[in-house]
C-alpha cells in the first residue's frame, strides 16, 4: 500500500461510522463577485453553467474556480426581474454541444421573452437559433426555469403582471412550455400547434424532473407559495385558486376547471425559487428530497418524498448557510451541491456581490484534497450502474498505456488493474462514491470521482 492509501485509511477510520449518519454541510465558496447567476446546471462536461441576469452566460470548473466566458448576449435587457434568466445544457453535450438560454429584450418598446439555442465552439457560444419568440416580457414575473428532458425542453413562464394571461390558453404567458430541441411542436402536446403544457401558474421559477415526475416550485402572492407536480393539460388555477381549493369559490372553479392542486403550500411565502431532486451516497439523509432554495427567508429547504414521488412527507429547513437570498441549485453526479445567491441590485447598476457556493459532505472533506479531481478525463455515465467509460480529452491520452486503481471512502483499494479498453466494469461494487486513480508510462497521474449505483 503507498504512502497516501496509508494516510486515506488512517483518515477514513477515524471516520467510521459517521457516513450513513451524515447530514450537515461543510461549504466553500468557487466563485465570487457574480450578478445573480440565475440558474445553475452542472453540465455533461464535469463544470457548472450559469447565467447572469445581465446577458452573461459562463462556464465554471467547480474544482479550480476557473471561469469562461461564452457569451455576453447585446439584446439582453433588464427591466426589474428580467434578464438573462433560464439556461439548460443537452443531456449528450459531447456529441451535440448545444445551449438554451432564455432572456428578455425589447422590440420596439415592447418588453419580450425567447428561448435560444446556441452552437458551443472554442470556448464561445455561436450560431444562435430562436426557438420560441414574443412571450410577454415583464418587471415582474417572468418565470423562465428551464428543464430538458430526453428530447424535449420544458420552460416556465409567468403571468408577466398579467393575471388574466395564465388562463388564457391563447397566450404562452403563465404556462409550462414543452417544445422540441429544435423548436418545433411535440405532436403529443395536449393542444395541437401549441407549446402550452399546462397552464394557471403565477411565477413558476423552479423545476426538477425524476422518475417521470416533473416538480415544479411556484412564487404566491402574500400567500401561497407553491409546489407541484406538473401533468399535462392541466390547469393549475391561478388567479382564480391561490393554493388549495379550500374556499367556496376555488372549489367551484376546481371542479369545473379540472384544476391540480399543490404538494405543499407555504403561508407566508418564502419566495420559492431553484429546486434539484436529490438522491445520492453523498447524503444518506437527503435521499429521495426535492432540494429547494428560497429567496425571502434565504433557506436550503429538504422535501421529503413518499416511494412514489407523488407526496412530501416531511419538510425540514436546513441549517443556516449565511449567504443571503438563494436563487438556485444544482447536483454534480458525485453528489455535492451547488447553490448560486441572488444579493445583487436587481437593476444591474450596483455591486456584483452573487456567489456559487459548493456543499459537500464535511467527513470527506481531507479525502478530497489528498485525492482532487484535476478533470483531466470525462467519466460517464456517472453515477455508472456497470460500465462507466473513460473519455480522453486529447489523442495522445488514448494511446498511452494506463493502469488504475478504485479506492472507496474508507481508503480500501477495490481493484488495481490494466486499463485494457475505454471502460471499466463498476457492477460488482457496492453502491458509493469512490476514486478513480489513473498513470501512464509518463508519470502523469489522474484522480476521478464518481458514484456507483
């Protein structure tokens, strides 16, 4: 056993015990001086994505702290809670290397809303193709969370100021969209021609997909913040039902508008905003949540779900992290948690003081700094379930000779052999994080993170 395999067992025992009982955070901030990354997506490419409400679409390596710059949009404009807002990354990035984002701009005084699909080449976003134009723009309520699932995205809006919007079937305002990546409409949406998906939504400014679930969190009022469970061709009531049918005139707007009430529903409101489904070896206990972040009480909010997914039975607020108004949140496949803030002037004209804050299991913590992940290869699909594939970032890199070895979270070594092909079979290990260390004839050395089902 070499020198750091003896440090990380002496490290790992000390901790025995303590991993299935995990359940407090230890942060650290990656990237500071941002205004108000508005959504955050950990991409196929191991970095973190963001927009910034002024037009500024980046990309973060989460393990150095190094940002790029893609894309500072002209045709951005901020009015209030408008801006650069919405941002998704496809699913098979590597192969199709394509970005939506969704912003606001004017047009001939007008205050408009699009989504846009841009080409990623050579560290820029280029090629930009409109996918959905003229939703109504507004200071207020402008929704805008964006979500791919398989080969459709799925975007949000809001009423725009308008409450009679949302129930109007002819307006895309105070909806959850559904198009196809290339802009086109799924023939099975529930209208034909239509992008509408569901409708009678406020401010809808979270969303978070698993096990054919799409949730959503929704902005009330003074009253009322909500969340859902997004079905198709449903109405979701507002102006006309805040929260539950639990009035005599919701009730009768409920029966008569096939109208779906929420999971949960706070009052007061918390300004529910970025949401992330959460399920991993990192947290035991944060298995099966909805992870959500507020804006007013500026909380990390845990919602429990039942087996099916279709019920929260519990819901814990986190402990205070400290960092003002949380926007958003995003999970890396090795289960740490990234949340973005939402402190900055609105208008864009004060202090850029917004930051993405990396959570992470504090019993790890010296793990990982003995073992750092320098991103020098792609492993995926992660979490792996039985093959994981190795992705060289350069030729020269493929055709060197590899050995490796997996190390779990205790310091053990579970296997150290010649890589012989581009994949290494995970099925016989137990489900975890591990590390993956990898050298070539040349001494150069490489350390990966990953997950096993």
């Amino acid at each position: 056993m070499n020198k750091i395999y003896f440090i990380l067992v002496i490290l790992l025992f000390s901790y025995t015990g303590k991993l299935a009982a995990q359940s407090s955070f230890a942060t650290r901030v990656i990237a500071d001086n941002l205004f108000i990354p508005w959504e955050i997506v950990y991409g196929p490419d191991d970095h973190i994505w963001f927009t910034q409400k002024n037009g500024y679409v980046c990309r973060l390596n989460p393990n150095t702290g190094t940002i790029d710059t893609l894309l500072l949009e002209s045709q951005n404009v901020i009015r209030g809670e408008g801006g650069m807002l919405g941002l998704a990354v496809h699913p098979t990035f590597i192969s199709d290397p394509y970005v939506f984002v969704a912003y606001q701009y004017e047009d001939g005084g007008d205050y408009k809303e699009r989504v846009v699909k841009y080409t990623y080449a050579n560290n820029t976003l280029i090629n930009p193709q409109i996918l959905i134009d003229d939703i109504e723009g507004g200071n207020i309520h402008n929704g805008c969370r964006l979500e791919i699932v398989a080969d459709k995205l799925f975007i949000t809006t809001g009423d725009a100021g308008n409450t009679a919007l949302a129930q109007n079937v002819a307006s895309l305002n105070g909806k959850v969209l559904r198009i196809n990546l290339d802009g086109s409409i799924p023939t099975d949406n529930p209208m034909a021609g239509s992008a509408v998906w569901s409708w009678g939504h406020r401010n809808a400014q979270g969303l978070a997909f698993h096990n054919g679930i799409m949730y959503s969190s929704e902005h009330g009022p003074n009253n009322d913040d909500e969340v859902n469970i997004i079905s198709m061709g449903r109405n979701y009531g507002w102006p006309n039902v805040q929260g539950f049918c639990n009035t005599p005139t919701e009730s009768a707007f409920c029966a008569d508008s096939n109208v779906v009430e929420p999971l949960y529903a706070w009052t007061p409101t918390i300004a529910v905003s970025g949401m992330a489904y959460y399920n991993h070896p990192m947290f035991p206990a944060y298995a099966n949540t909805l992870l959500m972040t507020t804006l007013k009480d500026s909380k990390l909010y845990k919602l429990q779900l039942n087996a099916a997914g279709d019920s929260i039975t519990n819901i814990v607020s986190l402990p205070d992290l400290n960092y003002g108004r949380l926007r958003d949140i995003t999970v890396s496949p090795d289960g740490r948690i990234f949340i973005s803030t939402s402190n900055s002037p609105a208008s864009g004209t004060g202090a850029k003081v917004d930051k993405i804050i990396e959570l992470y299991d504090s019993t790890l913590t010296n793990i990982y700094n003995l073992m750092p992940d320098n991103g020098m290869i792609l492993v995926y699909p992660n979490p792996a379930l039985d093959i994981m594939n190795i992705g060289f970032l350069n030729d020269e890199m493929k055709t060197s000779t590899w050995n490796y070895t997996i190390t779990n979270v205790r310091g053990q070594v579970e296997r150290e052999h010649a890589l012989e092909f581009d994949n290494i079979d995970v099925g016989s290990l137990f489900s975890g994080v591990y590390f993956l260390k990898m050298w070539n004839e040349k001494n150069v050395m490489i350390h990966k993170r990953f997950v096993k089902w």
